[in-house]
C-alpha cells in the first residue's frame, strides 16, 4: 500500500510567488483592452478637437447608436451559444416598415407596439427551430430569414413612410434631463436599459449559465442534461426581439418606417460584438463588452465628423483595422490559456 | 429511387422547372440573331457568369472547411482598381493594355485573397471573422480608390469581357465555363481534390499525413480572391464603369447559397463543383423567372426567399427524414 501525497500535485498559479506584477484574470484581457482603447479615442479626441469636452459627446453616443446597441444585444446571446444571426437587419426593416404601414391605417400604437415586437421574437423563435430540430446551419438559416424578413418588408411598402401618430411623436420628442445642461432621449435609455437585462440575465439565472454551456460545448451541454433545444431557440427568440426592439427605436429616432433601412445592421452588430471581445465560437464574452464595442463604433464615426475633412469610407476601414487588431489580440490570449 | 436520392436531383428538378416556365413567358427562349444565340435562356447563362466564379472561388474555400465574407468587397476592389486604370489610358481601345490591366486588377485580388489566406493558416484565425475585415474594409478601400465617384469608361475591349459574344455564346459564361473546365481537371484529374477534402475533414489529420494544409489553405483563398476579381472584372464591364457600392453587394450570400444548394457541406470535407454550378445557375434563373412571370417587383425578394426556405429545408435530410419518412414507415408497415 502506498501513502498517498497530503500535498496537492498541482499548485495554484494565483499563489506563484515569482508573480509579482498584477495581472487580470486573462478572461477580463479583450475587455480591459476595449475599454483602454476607448478612453485612448475619447482623449485623442479631447487633445485634437475643440468642445470634444462636452458632455453631449458621450451622451450623443448612446442616441445615435440605441439601434444597434439593442441588436448587439441580442447579437451577444446568439454568438454566446456558437451561433450567429444573419437576419437582425432585415428584421428591423420589417419592424419599422410594418410598424409605420400600421400606425398609418389608424391601428391603436399600444397595439402596434406589441404586435411588431412579438412577430419579431417569433421570426426568431421560427429560425432557432428550424437551426435546432432540422440541423441547418445558423448562418445559412438566419440567411435564409434575411430575405424573408425584408422580402417581406420590400412587399409591404418600397417606400419611406411618415409616422403622424401622436405617441410615436410625443416619444420622439421626449427629452430625458441628466444633470443641468445634458438631455437625453427615451430610446438610448431603452437600450441601456435591454444591455442591464441582458446582463442580468447572463451573470445570474440558469438560463444565462446554459447559453454559456451550449457555448463552450453544445454536446457536452445535453449529456449533462441541460435543456439544449430550449436554450438554443431562446437566444434566437431574443436575437429577434432585439432586432424587433432595435426597429421600434429606429420608428421612434426618426418617425418614420423604411424597408431598406438596417441593410448591414448584421454586420455592425457582430462587429462591435467581436471588438467588444465575444468570442465568435460561442462559450465567452460580456454584454458589456458589446456595450463598449458599440461604443468604439460610434466614437469612431463621432471623429471622424469632428475631423471634417474625412471621407466616410475611412469609417470602414478603420473598423476594419480595429476588427483585425482585436482578432489577433482574442488570439493571442486564447492560445495562451490553452 | 437512387436518382430521388441523388443530392443533386431537387436542385436540378427546381432549375429545370424554372427553365420550363420560362419557355412559356419569355417572348424569346432561345434563337439565332446577328450571328449570336439569343433569348431568355442566353440571358440568363450570361447573367449567371460573376456568381459562378465567386461561387467556383467559394466552393474550394468552403470544403477546406473555411467561409469567405470578403468576395463582394474584392469584386469592387477590383472593378475599381481596373476602371480607374483604363480611364488613364490614351486610347481606351487598345486590347493590350486593356488585357494587361484586367491581369493587374486579378492579381490585386489574388494579393488580397493571400491577405485572408494568411490570416486564417497563419494567424489561425476562424475563417469566418478572419474574412470579416476585409468584407468590412474592402468596400472602405473602393471608395477610396474610386475617391467616392462613379468612374466611366469607353473601352470596347473591356466591354467585349461582359457583353461580347464568341463562336455564338456569350464571352462571360464562356470566361466562367473556362475557370469550372480549369478548377475540375485540377480537382478531378490530380490529387488535389483529395488534398482540399483531406484538410477540410481534418487539418491537423492531414498534415500528420504529411499534407502542407497550411499551403492549402492559403491556396484557396487565393483562387477564391482571383476569382472574385475576375467576377469584379465582368460586373464592372457590364456597366462601363465602376460602382464601388453597389458592386458584389451582397453576392457572398448568394455564393454561399450556390455552394449550400450545390451540395457542398458548410463543415467542409465534401465539395461538389458540378453543384455549385447547378446552384448559382439556379439563382441566376429564379431571379429573371419572378420578373418574366410578371411577379411585382415589390414581391421579388419574397418569392426568392420563399424557394431559398425551401431548398434549404429540402437539403436537410433531418427534416426529410420527419416529414416524408412518416410516410415510408406506414408502407412498410405488413397489412
């Protein structure tokens, strides 16, 4: 008989006394690194730009970006479980398309209001089935819904359509005061208010703990017993609610509905989700650090406005330029945990 | 059974059916005018040329097990890069030049295919987000290129590339006919077929094999950037001019459709050239049959995302296998 070892074989990296410099906990690196990148923008924007001080800069932040703020959202929840979903900007043009067609024909907006948000979620529900029960790919069956979805708006209404209804003006003219001289609007507040949910949600319920786990490993996840199907048609129920969520918001901005509107919103929204350090292959990341790769997106467009003389396709190109450096950075850090 | 079975046999059943209505709206199906084959279905050979190339280019990347989102950005690119060229020329006119030019807007391509073919061996990252940057950039690039403008050109050779005729058919689809001809003796003919499945099944398997699955990687993406450009070429030679906007919007989706439709797996591992030909064909065909039956415009995108449900759900043999195979259980059931 052999004496087993009281000492633990393994020792704990955090008591590593040769580790004296703090280092985050590597899950918290591509975070920490937008954020860092966010404050370096917003005070290369305070040296080089006059009243780039004043509040309004980053009020105007969360108005201008409600829509896709409220997509990246539902985005996140998506990419959490390995997913991805095609179909959010088609879905926002037939929120704001339907939306504006029914208000005009006199429907009741309290009626309005739910009817477009729950088509939206059942849109996504529908493709989470259609994912989870017969196998197709995500990225070719939220495709497949992108043109359902804006077919579907295009055979509506091709045109721009005016919104006169009293509460969607009385909600677009709505200013929230925040201290003394900063105003903000209702729609930036509805979508900071879905990032608090949706993080609520993420951090504390089982349901937050399931999407992760069908994230890190979809198999591993049903031999443990948790509810795949359930989950798996869940997150593109909320990615579709989102997405529907995102329309109203956008109905609201500009009172008025339009098919082509949200062509490319997809893209924006995973964009900011991988800047804002998702991982794309599901299993980890941060509403808020969707919350803060919208945010890098719309600093970026912010600057280049105040800067003027810019054409708008560096817009692009320096997303893409971010996109790539925090690719390798999410690399990097992943292979090193390995 | 076994043709019902055969994976190519909805597609082609779909395309042929199209084919058939459109015998009977078309005014002209198919004639003999001016020396050149004419009518709805030479329309639609020639409309089908860009999508089969960026599709060609896809079907390689994508049974390595890879995607690649950057196709429409490089076709603009390329259109871009080719039309402000010849605008410079002297004489416009001048084939040489032209042809130089077209082969300087390809390797641009090819170079910016290396760029994500690089990022995905190399870097090691998914091919997906990998190609996202340049699908995001790409366009930002055209712009600049273009300097935001529309730039036309009067060059007939360029145009011969788009809207010519050779020995009766149009120059595009026999362009196209050419890259499919080339593509499947080198995938057919050769080991590289075998190669191109090997590491889209496993890279890591393959290249304890003593495959260089990195080399083949990088090789796709290139073809697949060669291609795009190519498809770039003929889209802008069909409006005389460069669109950097408008240009591949959106036509990695249709190419990844193509492929889907083709038979080709998204995991990779398994490609079909022959399907993915079938499949933008067949994309091709859809969209001028919703506007030879007389579809409204408005409805256009529907009824394509009505046949796209469809054939999406028909591809996958989970749901025929609960929606049809009740069927065959209650025959074989003994009375």
């Amino acid at each position: 008989m052999t004496v087993m070892s009281p000492q633990p074989v393994t020792t704990d990296p955090a008591i590593n006394p040769r580790r004296r410099v703090y280092r985050p906990n590597t899950k918290y690196i591509p975070i920490l690194a937008t954020l860092a990148l966010l404050l370096v923008m917003y005070l290369g924007g305070l040296v080089n730009y006059e009243n780039f001080d004043q509040p309004s800069v980053v009020v105007n932040l969360f108005r201008d970006n409600a829509v896709l703020l409220a997509v990246a959202v539902g985005m996140t929840f998506v990419i959490l479980t390995g997913g991805i979903d095609l179909s959010v900007g088609a879905v926002i043009s037939l929120t704001t398309t339907l939306t504006a067609t029914l208000l005009q024909g006199g429907w009741p907006p309290l009626l309005v209001l739910p009817l477009v948000l729950i088509l939206g979620a059942l849109l996504g529900a529908g493709m989470g089935a259609v994912i989870h029960y017969f196998r197709v790919e995500p990225f070719i069956a939220t495709l497949a819904g992108l043109f359902l979805a804006r077919g579907l708006a295009l055979f509506i209404n091709q045109e721009s359509i005016p919104i006169r209804d009293e509460l969607w003006t009385t909600l677009s003219d709505m200013r929230i005061p925040l201290g003394e001289t900063t105003k903000t609007t209702l729609t930036a507040i509805v979508a900071l208010v879905a990032v608090l949910i949706a993080a609520a949600v993420l951090a504390w319920t089982r349901f937050g703990r399931n999407v992760y786990a069908i994230g890190g490993s979809a198999d591993s996840a049903l031999l443990m017993g948790l509810p795949v199907a359930r989950t798996r048609i869940a997150v593109y129920t909320i990615s579709g609610f989102c997405a529907a969520l995102g329309g109203v918001l956008y109905t609201i901005n500009s009172t008025s509905g339009h098919a082509l509107q949200g062509t490319g919103t997809e893209l924006d929204a995973i964009a900011s989700c991988v800047i804002g350090g998702v991982l794309l292959t599901g299993g980890a990341g941060y509403v808020f650090g969707s919350l803060l790769g919208v945010m890098v997106f719309g600093l970026i467009t912010t600057i280049i406005n105040f800067q003027g003389d810019l054409n708008a396709a560096w817009t692009r190109i320096v997303v893409g330029v971010l996109l790539f450096g925090f690719i390798v950075l999410q690399r990097l850090v992943t292979r090193r945990t390995r | 059974m076994t043709i019902v079975k055969n994976r190519l046999f909805w597609p082609v059943a779909i395309l042929v059916a199209l084919l058939i209505v459109n015998l009977f709206t078309s005014n002209q199906f198919i004639t003999l005018q001016d020396g050149h084959l004419f009518g709805a279905l030479i329309d639609i050979l020639r409309g089908s040329a860009p999508l089969i190339l960026v599709a060609l280019g896809m079907t390689l990347v994508i049974s390595t097990g890879g995607i690649d989102l950057s196709v429409g950005s490089v076709m603009a690119i390329s259109g871009a890069v080719a039309c402000l060229l010849i605008k410079d020329l002297g004489d416009q006119n001048a084939t040489g030049s032209v042809l130089l030019i077209m082969g300087v807007a390809i390797a641009v391509s090819a170079a910016l295919g290396l760029w994500n073919g690089s990022l995905v061996a190399v870097v090691g990252i998914q091919p997906i987000i990998a190609t996202l940057i340049l699908m995001v950039a790409g366009r930002g690039l055209a712009q600049l290129v273009t300097d935001g403008q529309i730039i036309n050109v009067q060059s007939s050779p360029y145009a011969t590339v788009a809207t010519g005729f050779f020995l009766t058919l149009p120059v595009a689809f026999l362009i196209a006919m050419a890259a499919v001809a080339l593509i499947l003796v080198l995938t057919r003919r050769t080991a590289l077929g075998l190669l191109l499945e090997s590491v889209g099944g496993s890279p890591s398997a393959s290249r304890l094999a003593g495959i260089r699955a990195k080399r083949i990687t990088v090789m796709v993406y290139v073809v697949s950037g060669a291609f795009a450009g190519l498809a770039g070429l003929i889209y802008s030679a069909n409006i005389k001019s460069a669109d950097s906007i408008a240009a591949g919007n959106l036509i990695e989706l249709d190419a990844i459709l193509a492929v889907v439709i083709g038979g080709t797996a998204l995991i990779g591992g398994r490609f079909s050239i022959a399907g993915t030909v079938v499949g933008a064909i067949l994309i091709q065909t859809l969209q001028v049959t919703v506007v030879s039956i007389g579809v409204p415009s408005k409805a256009t995108l529907l009824f394509k995302a009505v046949v796209v449900v469809v054939l999406c759900l028909s591809q996958s043999a989970t749901f025929r296998e609960k929606v049809f195979g009740r069927f065959k259980l209650r025959s074989e059931v003994p009375a």
